[in-house]
C-alpha cells in the first residue's frame, strides 16, 4: 500500500467512526493518528449540524428572529 493510500485510509477510517471510538493508530504513527482524528472530528462536526437538536435549535432562532422585527 502507498502512503497516499495509507493517509486516506486513516482519514476514512476516522470520519466513518462512532463517537467515543478509541484512536487505533495512537501510539504507532503520529501522522496516521492525526489524520485519523481530523476525519473523526470531522463525522462529529457533521452529525452536530445535521442533527434533530441543530435543527430545533436553528428553528427557534428562526421564530426568533422572525417575532422580534
């Protein structure tokens, strides 16, 4: 496998992981470990923004915003 295969596949693997999930590259490349956790945050900044709570949230600013003009 390439480097360039290997870093993607790090980067992968982090965005495709569940919350909570352990680094499995901590401790064996500091590169892969990074990159692995740049995709891991990555799926969380996703699920906090799509998720129901971001939505009732941006609802209620919208209501809001919308009652105060």
């Amino acid at each position: 496998m390439t480097k360039r295969a290997e870093y993607t596949l790090a980067l992968y693997e982090g965005s495709l992981a569940e919350p909570g999930d352990g680094n499995p590259y901590a401790g064996r490349s500091l590169v892969l470990a990074k990159l692995w956790r740049r995709g891991y945050m990555r799926m969380l900044r996703v699920r906090i923004e799509t998720g129901p709570a971001m939505a009732r949230y941006r609802a209620a600013r919208a209501d809001d915003e919308s009652g105060s003009a």
